[in-house]
C-alpha cells in the first residue's frame, strides 16, 4: 500500500513541480513555469504536494485551485503515472477541499479535455456535473469540458485527516 503525506507546496518543491508538470502534461495544456509555481506560493491560491512518507522525496502528486472571492477553480491536479490510481489524487482533492470549506467557498468548477476519459470519471465521482463545453479551448484545437460542483447541493467531501 503506497503511503504518502499531503503538504502546501514550499519553495524547494518549484523542480520537482515542474518535472512533473512536464511528464503529465503536454505544451499544447499550457505548461505552468517556474515562475508561475513561485506566484502561486505567495497568493492566496490552494497549492497542495504531495509525496511518499520522507520530505525528501520528489513529489508524487499537486493540485493547484484558484481562489476568489465566492467560489474557486480547480486548475490543474496532476499525479506521477507510477503513482495513479492509489487515491493520490482524492487525497488532494480532500485536503483542498477542507481548505475551501474553512473559507466558505461552495463552487468549485474546472475544465478538462474530453478524450481525458478517466478524469472526467474521477471528478463525476466527486461529484462534479457537466456544464458546458468550450470550443478550441487547448492549444492544440481540443474543446474543454467545463465541470462545476455547488457544494451547498453536493457537499465537498472532508476529512479530518
């Protein structure tokens, strides 16, 4: 059983995000940078890592969430293909949301490419509905798939974990 910690990114995390922004990730999504990860550190946006049990491992897994002032964007959750499929990725997504609860924040939304099959299963999981679709939404012409939650009809599942 893989076992692993869900911490706020730090700045010793900016390689290892970027290593694995460029290993799940093609240009064509809009790749964040180093200075974008570095923006994000300091604003009041969700950047979560995670990683097996020793902080000197690479990162496993982040999710970043745009944050406003009523609701908020998930915009990007990526997780090492060796790593997937071992709830990485749920955990993140419950620690974050647990984060949005505490300021009470109800609507998450996100987009997704269509042929992304398995994510768009994992977010309708959670809970997330199909809303709309944005024509040549990525750089390589794909539509995006808008999802949206309203944790008031369908909650943001908590852990105290």
């Amino acid at each position: 059983m893989l076992t692993f910690t869900i911490t706020p990114a730090e700045v010793q995390d900016i390689d290892s995000l970027l290593a694995l922004e460029k290993r799940v990730f093609i240009a064509a999504d809009g790749l964040l940078s180093k200075r974008s990860f570095r923006y994000h550190l300091g604003s009041k946006n969700i950047l979560l890592v995670a990683r097996q049990n020793c902080p000197t491992k690479p990162v496993i897994g982040y999710l970043l969430v745009f944050v406003r002032t009523q609701s908020a964007r998930l915009y990007s959750l990526a997780i090492h293909p060796d790593f997937q499929r071992h709830g990485v990725a749920r955990s993140l997504y419950t620690h974050a949301s647990a984060i949005l609860k505490s300021k009470n924040i109800h609507k998450l939304s996100l987009e997704l490419r269509p042929s992304n099959t398995a994510a768009f299963k994992f977010y309708q999981s959670l809970g997330f509905e199909k809303k709309t679709t944005r024509p040549n939404y990525y750089g390589d012409g794909e539509n995006a798939l808008c999802l949206s939650l309203n944790a008031r009809v369908c909650p943001l599942p908590y852990s105290s974990t």
